[in-house]
C-alpha cells in the first residue's frame, strides 16, 4: 500500500469514528473502490480502530479513569459507587450491538448490508432522524442522571448502527436527544458508549485476520495508520466538542444527506 492511500484511509477512519457521519461507510466504500488491498485492509482496520479510540479514552480522560475504577469494583462486587455505575451500565449498553452483531456474523448478513445502495438509504434517514431529534426533544437532562433504562434505550438505539450508514455515533447522539440529555451530554454519553463497542469491534476484526505472520512493513504501516487515526480523531472530537453549541449538528446532517444522494445516484445508475 502506498503512503497516499495509508494517509486516506487512516484520517478518513479518525475523523468519522466519532463524528455522526457513518465511519463504516467510509470505509466500505473506500475499500471497494481498491483505496487499499484487500490483503492488507482487514488489518489495517484494526490499526486505525486501536487509533481512533485511544484517541476518545484520553480526550474524555476523566470519565475514562471512573470507568476503569468503576471497572475494577464491579469485577469485585462492589456495586454501590458511581464508577461501578457507569461501568455497568456501559455493559449494559453494549450487550444488544453484541448480540445483534453475532446474529449478522452469523447469518452472513453483516455482509451482504453493505452496499451502496443500502448506506445511501440509511445516511439520509438517520441523518433527517438526528436533525429532528435535535428540534423537537428539549434539552433538560445532564449525564449524571443516566439511569440503567436510558443505557439500554440507547443501547438498543446502538445495535441498530451495525447496519452501515447509520453511524454509531450518530444513533447515540439521537438517543440522547430523545431522552432529553443536552447536546454535549447526549455527545459525551455517545462517546462513552463508544469506548466498549469499539474495542469489541476491533477484537472482531483482529479475529478474522489470517494465522499468517505480518511482514515488517506492514507492520510499520500499521503503527502509521494507528498514529494517524489518533491525531485525526483527537482532533474531529476536540472540533465538535468545542462548537457543538455553536453549529450543532446540523452540518453534519447536511453531509449526511448530500453524502447519501450521491450514493443513492450511483447505485441507481
């Protein structure tokens, strides 16, 4: 792979991750239109997956040390703290995605969802779906009032992301809307949520990687693309985060929608 498409397919992968914009639809697309061979690119996903959520761990670097507090008690049974809280019910939030995802993997139909056509659709609707959470459900909820039954709404919201184009990110943040948390809350409850999910999906990947041995250059690709993830997605999140009160989401929405009209066009075409 050369350098060019290295550079793409990481910062594409960091700057979506986490922007409701649909990552594995970048991807998808990027990987059929040959931006990397198909040898190399399963691994390479891994990278940048490692990457981009190294990068959301250390920006919400606070609520990443309560989950790994909160962690450590719930392995030991301690139930009663709000660390152990949110590492439970970031559990919780996760177990439907799982579940649903195993169901694909299984049945094949992890695969056969994407396709253009199938993206397109789906960044338009839950892209207008964002835009119209984010008019209608006031904002009068904080993230310290997440209860278990929020986490699993969301969670439920966030299996439904599997299907490329929806955008994890982007469901999330709808959820949170229409549960009433304020936009950063219902982001950083999203990016939250993002930190088990992720590291499940890159396990997943790392999975299917063939038993062969990675040879020395593609190693160094791989710890490339990993950097490169990381500053992209470090710098997307601290982009949003700083003017999510300015702009919203509404640009984000637009994209979405320009985005899947074209993709809608060539696969009709």
């Amino acid at each position: 792979m050369t350098f060019f498409h290295l550079f793409i397919l990481a910062i594409v992968q960091g700057i979506t991750e986490f922007l409701p914009i649909s990552s594995s639809a970048h991807l998808v697309l990027m990987h059929e239109m040959g931006t990397s061979p198909a040898a190399d690119a399963l691994a390479l996903d891994v990278a940048v997956h490692l990457g981009s959520i190294v990068a959301v761990c250390l920006y919400f670097r606070a609520d990443f040390r309560r989950l790994l507090a909160g962690t450590g008690q719930l392995l030991r049974g301690q139930l009663g703290s709000p660390e152990s809280f949110l590492a439970f019910a970031l559990v919780v939030a996760t177990v439907p995605a799982l579940i649903l995802g195993a169901l694909l993997a299984v049945t094949g139909w992890v695969d056969l969802l994407r396709n253009a056509t199938v993206i397109g659709w789906m960044m338009i609707i839950f892209g207008v779906l964002l835009w119209w959470a984010h008019r209608v459900f006031p904002e009068r909820r904080k993230a310290h009032e997440w209860r278990l039954k929020d986490a699993l709404i969301m969670g439920l919201w966030q299996a439904v992301a599997l299907v490329p184009g929806v955008s994890r990110s982007g469901i999330t943040m709808t959820a949170g809307r229409m549960l009433g948390f304020d936009r950063h809350d219902a982001t950083r409850l999203a990016m939250l949520m993002s930190i088990p999910i992720t590291l499940a999906t890159g396990g997943y990947l790392l999975m299917k990687l063939p038993g062969q041995t990675l040879d020395a250059d593609l190693w160094w690709q791989l710890g490339i693309g990993a950097v490169l993830s990381f500053g992209a997605a470090w710098v997307a999140l601290a982009v949003m985060m700083r003017f999510l009160s300015v702009v919203s989401y509404t640009p984000y929405v637009i994209y979405r929608v320009i985005l899947g009209a074209v993709l809608l066009m060539l696969a009709y075409s």
